[in-house]
C-alpha cells in the first residue's frame, strides 16, 4: 500500500500540527483574558493617584513636563516583538508614519525590534528599546520614562506622543495615538478635586512634587501602555492561529479523503495482483 502509507504519513503530520497549533492558540487565549482582567489595577492607581494630591491644586505652577513651548515632538512607535504579528505591526508601522507627516518637526523612538526594523530607514539616528521579553515591561518603562523625561527636561523635546497597537475587544486591534507629554490633563483633573482648606502646610516645592508626579504616573501611563500592547498582541495571535487551524482542518479533509480514496485503490490493486496470481497460477498447473 504504497500511495496510501505516504498519504498516510502526510496526514499524520497535519493532525500533529493542527494539535500543536490548536495549544498554542488556546495559550494565548488564556493570556488575553488574564492581562485583561488586570486591566482595573490602572484605573484603581489612577483614583488613589488623584485622591492623595487632593488637598492642594499644583495646577499654577510651571513646569516643562506640565506646560512648556518647545516644538519639537518625539514620537514613541511601539510595535510587538512576539510572532503572528506582521500584520497589526505593519498597521502601527503606519500610523506612526502618518503621525511623523502630520509632525513634520518630529523624531522616532522605537520600541520593539520589529518597528527598529520597519522604521530605521526614515531614520537611522532613532533611540531604539528592544528585547522587551528579556528587559521586563516594567524595567523598559522605567528606561523609556528616564529617557523622555531627561529630552523634554533638557529642552530637546517638547511634546511626546505614543503610537502602539490597542486592543478595543479580542476580534478588534487596532493602532492608537496618545499624547504622553506635556502631562497637563493631570493637573487639570487633581484640580477638579481640590478640596476648601484655609491652609496647606508644603513641606516641599510645588515643583518638585510636579516632578515627582509626573514620574509616578509616566511610569503607570507606559507600563500600562506596554500591557495594552501584549493584550494587542494576546489576542492578535489568538485570531491568527485560529485562521491557520481552521485551513489546516480543511487540508486535513482533504488529506483523510485522498488516503481513503488511495487505501481503497491500493486494496483494489492488491486483490487484482492476487486473483491474476492464482489465475496464473492455475493455468500453469492444467
């Protein structure tokens, strides 16, 4: 049975694969839905934020990170490194590109190897963020708020956006723009929750407490931002994979058919070489 056994092997192989991918998908389904319910740590961070700087409003006092003139943008591209994700990159791939357009005075910094890869030719001088898996999210938030903080301190910046892939819901990812600096919004809204006190005691300048702010919170707005992205991620692999497990069941069909069809002949075949054997047989005996 010749043909059948190859056909045979074949699809083996495909059952062995549509397993494999089959894991892997139900993997990143279970990763979603758990990074999606750690969503509410955020949202809880950001109302004791705001309720711990509710006895003073800071909101008059200048700051570069706050309020400042320089025109000069940078704009943070952040792309996933993980695999299955060349089509969400090259749609945040994009949108950064339309972002830079729209900022003709504008500078790149990357995050994630995939997006140094796609951007480095519009430009190569760029501050690059890779190895996101090996660095830790966390510790890559550190390094990208150290370095932003220290441009738009030292006047090379001005304001800086954002761009990373958002997931809405797990069938719809999407990129999205958000603005990370100046942080002014959050003084508007410490504002709105200041309570009447006749006197507040500052044991430290209001400068240095927008300072100290705008590091808590630049380093929860990035760290939040690179959760989003490996929801993104989670949920785009998840699409992919059922795609390819869906056309692999179909090829399996296919597969298992033809081996039926080929088992049946190979059957047809082997009785047809037997009963010419004994047919001959038979007639050499007379």
């Amino acid at each position: 049975m010749g043909k059948a056994m190859k056909i045979k092997h074949d699809l083996d192989d495909i059952t062995e694969l549509v397993e494999i991918i089959q894991v892997l998908k139900d993997v990143a389904d279970t990763k979603f839905h758990e990074l999606a319910n750690r969503k509410d740590r955020f949202a809880r961070f950001g109302e004791s934020f705001v309720e711990f700087f509710r006895m003073i409003s800071l909101s008059t006092v200048r700051h570069p990170l706050v309020s400042n003139d320089v025109p000069k943008v940078g704009i943070v591209a952040i792309t996933s490194e993980g695999g299955f994700m060349g089509d969400l990159n090259a749609k945040t791939i994009r949108h950064v590109m339309a972002e830079k357009e729209a900022n003709p005075n504008s500078v790149l910094i990357t995050v994630g190897r995939k997006g140094v890869e796609r951007l480095r030719p519009a430009q190569a001088d760029m501050k690059t963020f890779v190895n996101l898996d090996e660095v830790g999210l966390y510790e890559t938030a550190i390094q990208i708020k150290d370095y932003v903080i220290q441009e738009v301190m030292e006047g090379r910046l001005g304001k800086i956006l954002v761009v990373y892939p958002w997931s809405k819901n797990f069938n719809l990812q999407k990129p999205r723009t958000i603005k990370l600096l100046p942080c002014d919004e959050l003084l508007t809204k410490q504002a709105e929750f200041v309570d009447s006190i006749e006197s507040v005691i500052e044991e430290s300048d209001p400068v240095d407490v927008i300072g100290y702010l705008a590091d808590m919170w630049l380093v929860c707005r990035i760290y939040e931002v690179l959760h989003d992205t490996s929801i993104s991620e989670s949920a785009a692999q998840s699409q992919q994979l059922e795609a390819s497990v869906q056309k692999m069941k179909k090829d399996k069909k296919g597969i298992a058919s033809a081996f039926g069809k080929a088992r049946k002949g190979d059957i047809d075949k082997s009785m047809r070489e037997v009963f010419t054997s004994r047919m001959m047989s038979g007639g050499g005996r007379r």
